[in-house]
C-alpha cells in the first residue's frame, strides 16, 4: 500500500497534480494512474505540484523522465513546480534538473550538498 496522496486539479490552461508523501518504487504506479487519467489531451501542460513530496527514490526521477517524453509525444510537457529537499538532490545530483525543471531554476550539485565545517 502506497502512503502517496494525490489531488488533482484541471483549469483551462492544463492540469496540476499534487504530490504528497514519498515517491519510489511502491508509489510510483499511483502517481502513473493518476497522469494516465489526467494527462491533458490539448497540448496543455501537466504540472505536478512537489512542494510535498518528501523522499524520492531512482524509481521516481525514472517515473518522471519517462512522463516527460510521454508527455512530449503527445505534444505536452511536464512542468515540476515546488521541488525541494531529497528530490531536489536527486534531479541535481544526476543532472535531470536541466531536463524537468523550469529554466533559471535549476542548482549547482554544489549547492546541495553540505558545507564541510574546517575542524
């Protein structure tokens, strides 16, 4: 069982789905359920909402790779909006940040990591 929880909304310029809890391996197929089912069909975005999200493991920046080119041969796009902590350090650290998140909002792996204190 899946301790995601998801809500859906649908405007007139795209869809915003959002996220809570972890996302890995286990609750990756509730969140593909729920863009299945939402995916806009006019070419509007897809937004999911991350400000909530607060684990996200290989199985969820897999997730969301393949959404995005999904998404792109159906001639949307992905649009990640509120990403922090341990997800933000995964898009960094293996560089999808460039591929899912708006530009100018993408940080350096530097920036996530720790500063080591002089001892």
């Amino acid at each position: 069982m899946s301790d995601l929880i998801l809500t859906t909304h649908k405007t007139s310029d795209g869809t915003t789905i959002t996220v809570a809890g972890e996302l890995d391996l286990t609750s990756c197929p509730v969140l593909e359920d729920a863009t299945c089912q939402a995916a806009p069909a006019d070419g509007a975005p897809l937004r999911i909402d991350m400000s909530q999200v607060t684990f996200m493991d290989s199985s969820g920046l897999n997730f969301l790779l393949i959404l995005r080119r999904r998404l792109a041969d159906g001639g949307s796009r992905l649009v990640l909006t509120g990403v922090q902590g341990a997800p933000m350090r995964v898009l960094t650290l293996t560089g999808a940040d460039t591929l899912l998140l708006p530009a100018g909002t993408q940080v350096h792996a530097t920036q996530m990591l720790d500063p080591v204190t002089p001892a």
